[in-house]
C-alpha cells in the first residue's frame, strides 16, 4: 500500500517520554466513566480538584447553597413557636420567650458596696454604741450626724448616712474617734436604690439565649420562672447496615460516627432530641418510623443518593412528603434534602459521610432549627484565609478551619499541623490579616468522610466556586461551641 505523504512512519522510541498531559486527561477520563454511582458524595468533589468534571444532566436541579439555607430559615420562622413557663432551675438553654423585666429595682434600697464604715456629715465622727448593721437584716435607726457605724458588704446604708468609708481607709483614736486617711465624698461607696435597674425596665429582649448569666440577672430582678420557647422536638435515625455501634471496624463494617455526634450537637443548637434509633438500609423500618413521627423534626443520615439502599427518597415520595430542597450546591454534602412531612414537621436528610453530614446540619438543620426554637439569627463573621483552597468549578466549599491565634510560633495549629498536614514553619502573630480581618487557617482534612479536620476546627469557611486565593477574606459560619473555646476568633 502507498504510503500517505510518501514518508515512512517513525517508530516509536521506547525511552522517549509520553505527552504526560495528554495522559493525564485520558486517565482522568477512564476514571470517570468506571465510576459507577456519581451521586455518591465525595467523588464530584475529589474530580473537581485535580481537573473540570465531564458535564452530566443533573436528575433534578440542586439548590444554591445560600438559597437553601434561606428556605430552612424562612421555614422554621413560618408559625409561632409553642412557650411555657419554668422553674429557672429548668430554664437553662432555652430561649426568651417576651421580654424580661424588672420586678423590682436594683439594688431595692441603698446598699454598702464595701465594708467599712457607714458615716452622717463630716468628720472625725463618734463611734455609735450599738453593733454593727449587717446584710440581711432589717432598717436600722437613723444615723445622727457626725456619727459613725461598722456596715457590711450588701447591708442597707441608715438612713441619715451620707458615705461608706473602707475599713482599710479609715482608724479609730484613743477617744473613740474615727478619721478618715482620704478624702470622703458625698454618696461614696453606696450603692443608690434602682442604680441598675427601676422596677418595670426591660432587662433583655425576647429570644435572648437563657444562659447561667441570665438566670442570676432574673432571680435578682425576682422572678422564680421564666417564659421561655419550647425546644423542638427531633428524632434521629441512622441509616446503613454497615455501622457498628462499638469495637473496632472489621469484615467491612464501620463505626457509626454520626450517632454519637448528632443528638449533642442538636442539642447545641437548641433542639430536644427525643431519640436516636438505628433502622439499617430497611426501607419498611424507615417509611414507619418517618410516618409515625411526632418530633417537629427528622434527622436521617444516608441514603439520600440513588444508589440500590438509598431508601430516603422512595420513602418521602410513599408518605406523601413534599420535597423542598432536593440537593444543594456545596461540597461536601451535596445529596442533602428538604422536605415537609405534614403543616408542622419537617426531615433533614443528611448524607452519610460525617463531614457532608455536618455540612447539611448548617446549611439546612441549623437554620430551621433557630427558627423553630426561636433564637435569633447570628451575627455574620467574615475572616481572612491565610492559606489559598481550592474551589469546587460550580458549588460552594465548606471547609474546615482554625483561629490564627490558636497556633503556636512554629505555625501549628492545636493538632500540631498546619494546612497541609505539616509543620508550616510560620510564625503567627496577632491573628489579623493585613486588611485587618481576623485570620484563619484551612484544615488539611477536610474530605467528606473526614472528621479530624473539624473536630480541630473553629468554624466553616465558606469558599466560593473556583477557590480563595490566600488573604481573601470569606464567611465563617460559627461551630455551636465555639464560643467556650480560646480559639474562637469571632
């Protein structure tokens, strides 16, 4: 046969390199199509960072990360959320009903902030005879002019006294004269009646967090209950007949991670969680337990996807649910759902890798659970990522991260490793970028399966599609604890 272009074709050169990136596409694009289930969460993700993803017809249109979020909140303020009144001894975690206010002033009389000396007029003043006035007890007589009494902390100043002098600041003489060693001023030291507070002034507002604070500050304005907001109901169940409940992981069974984590974090963010029940991949089990509720919220782990035990859906459709958030664009978790179950309740599905879970616990269940547990929305905190992170090309990233302030000289964070896994070698100073933003630190373990990245962590960045370069500066969202912690930067 002729030869095309009459030139002989060259051999190749078995020692001459490959075209290394022509090879690279073809792997990435063998890889893609022996993946067999792309709904499972995590391998989008993982091929989004090493190249752009082959475009796929999606089987329903995902939901905008900060849309989805918006539904949540605009769903869990759409009815008044049921109060009671409590003992304080039972208020502590819940949330304000109505405005608290003052039963009484505070202080309810003119009170010594010191002990010392109670004195009328000026001095040296006479020692009176009688004892001392102490806190707790009754109104004394009238203290006479240029005269003096011994008075407690907290007891109620005679009438007649015009300052309290420190005991540390005064002496007696021989003649039973007191002296003061500085200056004395009209009123010093007492506290006037209703100096904090007059009887009927609101103290705080509805929808104030009941912390011990605010149980001391209501027992002092004298009120022996509070009227606070009722916890929402929520039940959790775990899916997947993989997960074990104790021991090590063993004959492809895993531990259940997400059991143990869930209820306590619920519980943070102001929920009561009524159980948490294992129902396996059993589709029955399930559509019983989801139709046979009375929690105001279901939590479901896995089964979201459309792989052969992803029972949530099948499930939703037989109850008759209405789906209002079907997949969102975020990485991880992005098979997470929202539906109505009846006027009055809702189910969270949540994936079943544990970073995804904790990515739909504050993109759909937090929202809707403030709202039902009528808490205020947070404030929102922006800070400035020291290090770049890589974007999903279309979705939004949750990451992982720590407070600047919480490394120490050598650039580790509280787990003795910075962004990369590696001692970093960076000194860190004060926590601030150069725009004067708090600085944080992206966690190197932060895949969709991962929990050591935000068990270390202080809060969520949240990275727009395509990625952060390093010093920009990105919405944090707040982890429940994160305010008890010396790590917390907002």
């Amino acid at each position: 046969m002729g030869r095309r272009g009459g030139r002989r074709p060259r051999p190749r050169d078995r020692h001459r390199p490959l075209d290394r990136p022509r090879e690279r596409h073809r792997n990435r694009e063998r890889d893609r199509r022996e993946m067999t289930d792309p709904e499972v969460d995590g391998v989008d993700e993982a091929l989004a960072l090493v190249g752009p993803p082959a475009r796929k017809p999606e089987r329903h249109r995902a939901t905008p990360w900060a849309e989805a979020r918006s539904v949540a909140a605009r769903l869990g303020t759409a009815r008044s959320a049921p109060t009671r009144r409590v003992p304080l001894d039972q208020a502590l975690g819940g949330v304000l009903a109505q405005p608290l206010a003052a039963l009484t002033d505070l202080p309810s009389f003119d009170t010594s902030a010191m002990d010392g000396w109670a004195v009328a007029g000026p001095g040296p003043w006479r020692v009176g005879e009688g004892g001392s006035v102490l806190a707790g007890h009754a109104r004394t007589a009238p203290l006479p002019d240029g005269e003096a009494v011994r008075i407690a902390t907290g007891a109620r100043v005679p009438p007649g006294a015009t300052a309290v002098i420190r005991s540390e600041h005064s002496r007696t003489d021989s003649g039973g004269q007191l002296h003061a060693q500085r200056d004395v001023t009209h009123g010093q030291d007492i506290r006037p009646r209703g100096q904090e507070c007059r009887s009927g002034d609101h103290l705080l507002p509805a929808a104030t967090p009941v912390t011990p604070a605010v149980l001391g500050l209501a027992a002092a304005a004298g009120y022996d209950e509070l009227h606070i907001v009722e916890r929402p109901r929520v039940e959790v169940l775990v899916l997947g007949d993989e997960l074990l409940t104790s021991g090590l992981p063993h004959d492809g069974l895993i531990r259940d991670a997400l059991g143990p984590m869930l209820a306590p974090w619920l519980r943070a963010l102001g929920a009561d969680v009524t159980v948490t029940r294992r129902i396996g991949d059993d589709a029955d089990a399930l559509y019983t337990a989801v139709s046979g509720t009375r929690a105001d919220v279901v939590i479901t782990t896995g089964g979201t996807a459309a792989g052969p035990v992803d029972h949530v859906h099948p499930v939703l459709h037989k109850a008759g649910a209405e789906l209002l958030v079907d997949g969102v664009k975020v990485r991880p978790g992005h098979p997470m759902l929202l539906a109505r179950l009846t006027p009055a309740s809702y189910l969270v599905g949540l994936p079943g890798n544990p970073l995804a879970a904790v990515s739909g616990l504050l993109t759909l269940a937090e929202p809707l659970l403030r709202g039902l547990a009528g808490r205020r929305a947070p404030q929102a905190h922006r800070a400035a990522v020291r290090d770049a992170v890589h974007g999903h090309p279309h979705d939004t990233r949750l990451v992982p991260v720590t407070s600047a302030t919480g490394l120490t000289a050598a650039g580790h964070t509280a787990t003795g490793h910075g962004s990369t896994g590696h001692p970093t070698g960076r000194a860190q100073g004060s926590g601030a970028s150069a725009s004067g933003a708090p600085l944080v630190v992206p966690l190197h373990y932060n895949g969709p399966a991962m929990l050591r990245g935000i068990a270390a962590a202080d809060g969520l960045a949240v990275v727009p599609p395509g990625g952060a370069r390093a010093g920009d500066v990105l919405e944090i969202l707040d982890l429940p604890w994160a305010a008890t912690t010396e790590r917390c930067f907002t």
